[in-house]
C-alpha cells in the first residue's frame, strides 16, 4: 500500500508568519488570577452589615472611625452631665405643676365645675412635660433608641410619643406614632400625671445624688481645703488621697451611669406605648 508523503517541516520564517509570538506562549492565566483574586477579595458580612433590618438599624458607631477620641470622649461627658442637669430641673418643675394642678382641680371642682377646665389645662402641660421629657431622653440615646415623632401636619393630636423598634412591612418603614388624645382623660394620661407628679421627681433627686458625689470627689483634685477622714483619721497622705478621689470618682460615674438608665426606662415606660402593642397599617 502506498503510504502518504508526509509534509516538509515549515521553515522558521514561515512558523513566525503562521503563528505568532503571542500565540505559541503558553496560555494566560490573567482570567483565572482575576477569578481568583476577585473571590479571594469577598469576606463574611459584618456584625452591623447583618444586623440592618430595612437599614433602620445602623448604629452611629458603624459610620466613625475607630479608635480613642478624645473630643468625642469629652463630648460624651458633657452630654451626660447636661442631661442630669436637665433631669433635676424637669423633675422639680412638674412634680410642683402636677401637685399645684392637681390641688387647684379639686379645689375648684364645686365652683360650677371650673376644676374640669383646670383639669384640661394641666393635660396639656403634662402633654408638654412628657415631650420635653421624650427630648431630653433622645439627647442622650443613640439613633436606633430614639422615640420618633410624627409630622406637624398629622391629623391626629395625641398626648405621648409612642416608643417602638423599627418594622418593616411590604418594604414600607413602619414609624412609631403618638399614642392617646390630647383632649380626654385617659389611662395614659394618667400614668403621665403619676410619672411626672412622683416617679420623675425621685428620679430628679437620684441624678441630684449623683452630680452631688461627683462634685464632692472633683472637690478634692481642685482645692487644698478639702480633709478626708478614714476610720476617724484624717489622711494627710496626698496618695492614699487621690487614691480615695478616684474611687469616688468612679464610684460616682458608674452611679450617674445607673440613674440614667433608670431615667430613660422610665421615660419609655411611662411616657410611650409598650413596644408588645405595636401597629402596623
């Protein structure tokens, strides 16, 4: 049988035309680097990255950089000493507003029912104290904690803000809303009334308490009159002095600390719905 002839070997000219340089390298790998890197590149989702239902809970420290901030530090003392501050001086004026209301309602009850009309007027200024009160609880609290107010223009008149975690429904942001009427009596209105007559004015002298202690412990860094006794011995050592300051001082943080989470539950608990009792449209 008759073999075919093979073909001649192409000369080194004629391989170079055919097939170029590029072509006869061995295969790029650049498609699967980039695969490779790009997978390599993807990592597990963060603790705040799952934790954002509808996005409404991302907390104000996701967006800061990390790290000790010291102006951030400073800002955060001035705000908590403000707000006992601010808690001493909106306990004692409406525990005096309720009382005072209260009396003058009884008072002026027989006079052909002129102690209803009190009664109206001191709803309202309760109404005003309560969202004062909500205010002053959202300036110590991060976003996601903050009670939410409806818009000006809301048809409704409600007496309280309505504290609730955020929903969401059919992708739509179910806001907290205000809870009962402003014009009628009502259960809520009364918890008001007690809130702000006995509960607010134990919590004002608590944050009292505290401002207390931490001006006596500062008292002894910025004066040189200040004696300390221990077991009835007055300390002369200035570092078993300092050493009892800070103590107090920390003593006194961490009690600051205490009544003001006792403050914001009450605030939430008094002046807004229960979170159980949520609305959904």
């Amino acid at each position: 049988m008759a073999t075919r002839p093979s073909a001649p070997p192409l000369s080194p000219s004629t391989q170079a035309e055919c097939f170029p340089s590029d072509e006869r390298d061995e295969p790029s790998y650049t498609t699967s680097l980039h695969v490779e890197m790009n997978i390599s590149s993807l990592s597990a989702p963060t603790d705040s990255q799952m934790h954002r239902p509808g996005h409404s809970h991302l907390h104000s420290t996701d967006r800061r950089p990390a790290g000790f901030s010291m102006w951030e530090t400073l800002w955060t003392i001035a705000r908590v000493l403000s707000f006992h501050v601010a808690n001493i001086v909106l306990a004692f004026s409406s525990t005096m507003v309720v009382i005072v209301g209260v009396a003058l309602t009884v008072a002026l009850l027989p006079f052909c029912c002129f102690g209803v009309v009190i009664f109206r007027v001191l709803l309202r200024v309760a109404a005003s104290l309560c969202l004062a009160d909500a205010m002053l609880h959202n300036f110590l609290v991060d976003d996601e904690d903050k009670i939410q107010f409806p818009s000006p223009d809301d048809e409704r008149q409600p007496l309280l803000p309505v504290f609730q975690p955020h929903v969401i429904v059919y992708g739509v942001d179910q806001r907290p809303r205000f809870d009962a009427a402003i014009d009628q009596f009502s259960a809520r209105a009364g918890f008001a009334l007690v809130y702000l007559g006995s509960v607010k004015c134990v919590l004002g002298c608590l944050s009292l308490l505290g401002l207390g202690l931490l001006s006596i412990v500062l008292s002894v860094f910025f004066s040189d009159n200040v004696v300390i006794k221990l077991n009835g011995d007055v300390v002369e050592d200035s570092v078993t002095m300092y050493l009892v300051a800070l103590f107090g001082l920390g003593l006194a943080c961490a009690i600051l600390h205490v009544i003001g989470g006792f403050t914001l539950t009450a605030t939430r608990y008094f002046c807004c719905e229960d979170e159980s009792e949520m609305r959904v449209e």
